[in-house]
C-alpha cells in the first residue's frame, strides 16, 4: 500500500511543479490535476528543453517571444 501512496505523491509532485511553472493560472489547475504521470512528465520535458534551447540561442526565457517558435496543432 505504502508503493502506491509514494506513486501518487510523486504524481501530485509532478503536477504542482508543471503548475508552478505556470504560475497557477486558475483555469488550468482542473485540467492538470487530471493529466497521467506520462503527461506531466512530458509537458516539463518539453518545457526544460525548448528553455535551455532558448538561453543557448541568447534569448528570453519567455518560449512564446520568440517569433521561429511555431505551435503544431493536430499534428
């Protein structure tokens, strides 16, 4: 039992820190708390890797200043 409560605590971890780096925005709380460990995980792969890409291309660490990034949607 204690297996399965360190797994949700690590998922609920993982929630709070893709909420974090958000800002808590309130319309997205319900729609995080309902994504996989999976999911979470890769929302903040994503996010880690196009920040360090952007700090090495000496750019804002804001992802959405930039104009070459693109949003794909339905891809």
């Amino acid at each position: 039992m204690s297996v399965l409560w360190d797994l949700k605590a690590e998922l609920n971890g993982l929630r709070n820190t893709v909420l974090g780096v958000l800002d808590y925005p309130a319309e997205l709380v319900p729609i995080v708390n309902r994504l996989s460990f999976a999911q979470c995980a890769y929302l903040l792969s994503v996010y880690r890797l196009e920040t360090l890409r952007l700090v090495h291309e000496n750019l804002s660490t804001d992802l959405f200043s930039s104009k070459k990034y693109k949003f794909v949607v339905g891809a």
